[in-house]
C-alpha cells in the first residue's frame, strides 16, 4: 500500500476536531509506523488529552515516559522479542494455523517486533502505586483494589489513543515490552513506587485507518445475568449497529413483571 506524504504538525493538530464516532468507528491498533519522527507538540497533545479521562477517586496517579532513546528502546526491543516468541509458541500459533484474522494480526505483531527500534515514540503508560495512593508495592491487594488500581490508566489510554487517531498518527496498545516488570524498571529507571502498566508506540502509519470488524453488539449484552441474551438476534437494525439510531430510541424494551 502506498504511504501518504507525513503531514506537518498544524494540519495534524487540526484535525483534532474529528467527530468522535468517526474516531471510534475507524480506530484500530496501527502496528506498522513510519521511522519518520513525531513532533513533540503532537506526542503532549496526545498526553495531554489522555490526562482528562477520570481515575480511581480522582487519584491522577498516572506518569507517563516518552521514550525516543535509541538505547532504551533496544532495551525493550530484546524483552519484547523473548516474550513475544515465549507467547507466540504456546498460544499464537495453533490458532494461527486456521485462524486467517488471527495469523494476520501476528504478522504485524511480528512485523512491529522486528521493527521495534525503528519507531519514533514509544509512550510508556504507568502508575503510582504507593502507601500514599492506598497501596504497598508487592502486597498481595483484593482484586476489587488491583482492578480499581490498574483500572485507572486505561481510560487515559484510550483518550490517547483516540487522540492519535484523530491527527492521524498510528499507535497501538501492547504490553510485552514490559514483562519483565524488573527489566523494565532498570531500563526505565523508575523508583519502587511507580508501574509500567503498557507502552503505546506512535508514529505515522504505513497505511491507513479504516472501518473495523468487530462482533455484533446483540452477540455480547446480557441482560441482569450472563447468558440473558434477550436481544439475540432480535435487534430490530439488522446488526447494523447503533448508527444513525435517532437519539433517545431504544433497541428493545425490556420484558415487563407479569
């Protein structure tokens, strides 16, 4: 596919007025990136939004490292390449081998591995995980903590991947650099208190966005309890999904006490 020309930062910023749902419907994980470089005004634009999404009590115990670092990224190049050759072997690959969507996103995994050093940014998404914000690094937490824990950075990091889409940049959300949460410590240098929790490459892409393939949503809402499909099959819009549903319509009406 031939690539476009790199656009400069003003039209890039410009385009921060895309309409959201054309940024959702068209958002998808961009793995292969240009080497071009990214101007920073871009990357903290994209920073900047992801730190209006809410966190656990209002906690903002995020940071974000912007990796350019050669040094660093050959670092977590070398751990994503032995995770991702861990991981491709006992989960990737049988599915691979009839699964034609998921032998595709393998290929670009792979391509992005390979071509890990190449990229131009690489934002590594963490937390402070501290007495002060209500835990003790290493103490075993319920899982209503963790989850509220870690629940807190991913909002921030779909607003910063929506941003990304919106000026046109790729990026994706991956988490193999990191599996050595030791190895990634040292190489990013980051006190006891502070996590990485995903990195998210940025750069132009090879390519381009596009619409998405994504499973209907009648396939997966149940109502009250797991297995209450009670819109299975039933969505008066053909699984055409919610576009252009007239606001305050809704898709079925749920059954009445008898």
């Amino acid at each position: 596919m031939p690539e476009h020309p790199v656009p400069d930062p003003a039209a890039a910023w410009a385009r921060l007025d895309m309409p959201l749902q054309e940024a959702m419907m068209t958002q998808r994980a961009v793995r292969r990136l240009r080497p071009d470089p990214v101007d920073d005004a871009l990357v903290l634009k994209c920073i900047e939004l992801a730190l209006r999404a809410p966190t656990g009590a209002n906690g903002q115990n995020w940071e974000f490292i912007v990796v350019k670092d050669s040094r660093i990224k050959k670092k977590l190049a070398r751990r994503y390449r032995q995770a991702w050759k861990l991981y491709y072997r006992a989960v990737i690959r049988n599915v691979a081998e009839w699964d034609e969507s998921m032998a595709k996103t393998a290929r670009a995994v792979q391509w992005q591995v390979d071509h890990f050093t190449e990229l131009p940014v690489l934002v590594v998404a963490c937390l402070r995980l501290t007495a002060r914000e209500g835990r003790i690094p290493y103490l075993p937490m319920p899982h209503a903590a963790e989850s509220a824990f870690f629940g807190s950075i991913y909002p921030s990091v779909q607003n910063l991947l929506l941003a990304a889409r919106a000026m046109g940049l790729g990026a994706s959300l991956i988490t193999l650099p990191l599996w050595s949460l030791a190895s990634a410590r040292r190489t990013l240098k980051l006190p006891l208190g502070v996590t990485p929790v995903c990195v998210i490459p940025l750069g132009w892409p090879r390519g381009r966005y596009g619409p998405t393939t994504r499973r209907p949503v009648d396939e997966v809402v149940h109502l009250d309890t797991y297995g209450n499909r009670l819109w299975f099959g039933r969505t008066p819009l053909d699984r055409r999904g919610l576009i252009g549903r007239p606001p305050g319509s809704q898709l079925l009406e749920a059954p009445q006490d008898a």
